[in-house]
C-alpha cells in the first residue's frame, strides 16, 4: 500500500472524517503532512498563535491548560482547531507523552479542506464550540 493509501485508511479511522468517501480523503491526505514526533516534544503552546491542525495517527499526548493536565489525545482524536476556526492563541500546551505518528494541515490547507467539505466544518464548529465553553469555564 502506498503512503497516500495507508493515511487514507487512517484518516477514515477518525471519527472527524468518518463520513467521507475515498476522494475526500485523498484530497485531505494530500493537504497533510506526516510528521514522527519524539515523546517530550511540545506541538502546541498555550498563548501562541497557531498556524497548524493536527490529527493523531500514533501516540499520545497531554493537553494542559496552565499547570493542569485536562485531556489526553490519541489516535483518532486531533487539536489545534480552535486557533485557526476562531483566530484565537493557543488555548493549550500539547506535549507528546509517546513517540508519535502525526498529520499537520496549515492555515491555508486547513480553509481549503472545510471549504471543499462542508460537513467537517460544521462538526469541526460543534467540536471549537464545544472546547471553547469548557476552556472559558475553566478560566
């Protein structure tokens, strides 16, 4: 199976792009790029601006927001979503606690995918909603 194949397969796995066919998938793969991460590696900085969506292919990271750690992210899951739908900071730090497998999407890239997919924009504005209400209560 060739690379574009094997993340199609995986990016099916997510329940984010669940209900898009073979096409869909391989125009999102195409706009990705597959990044190994080393365990300790921070992806995200809380307060920062974010010019990436991440998705996890392998792995496991932490999501903190100050001192407190409020969520982990595996395979499947995916962050980074809020900086670019709401243009806001980073309102997390994500640290690898594995060695990870990831696919990052740009700015520009990310527009294009929700864009050509409106049904991931509207389950992408759900999901940004619904971190906002929790990041919000907890500050």
């Amino acid at each position: 199976m060739d690379r574009h194949g094997w993340i199609d397969e995986r990016l099916a796995q997510v329940p984010l792009f669940a209900n898009l066919d073979t096409k869909a998938l391989r125009q999102i793969s195409s706009l990705a790029t597959q990044i190994d991460v080393k365990a300790g590696k921070e992806l995200t900085r809380e307060g920062e601006h974010g010019h990436e969506f991440v998705i996890v292919l392998e792995g496991e990271a932490e999501v903190k927001v100050g001192d407190e750690v409020v969520a982990t992210r595996g395979p499947g899951d995916y962050f980074g979503e809020i900086a670019l739908v709401a243009n806001r900071p980073r309102t997390a730090t994500v640290t690898a606690l594995t060695p990870m497998k990831v696919e990052v999407i740009g700015r520009r890239e990310f527009q294009t995918m929700l864009h050509d997919n409106p049904s991931i924009a509207t389950e992408l504005l759900g999901v940004t909603a619904d971190r906002l209400a929790e990041h919000d209560s907890q500050g």
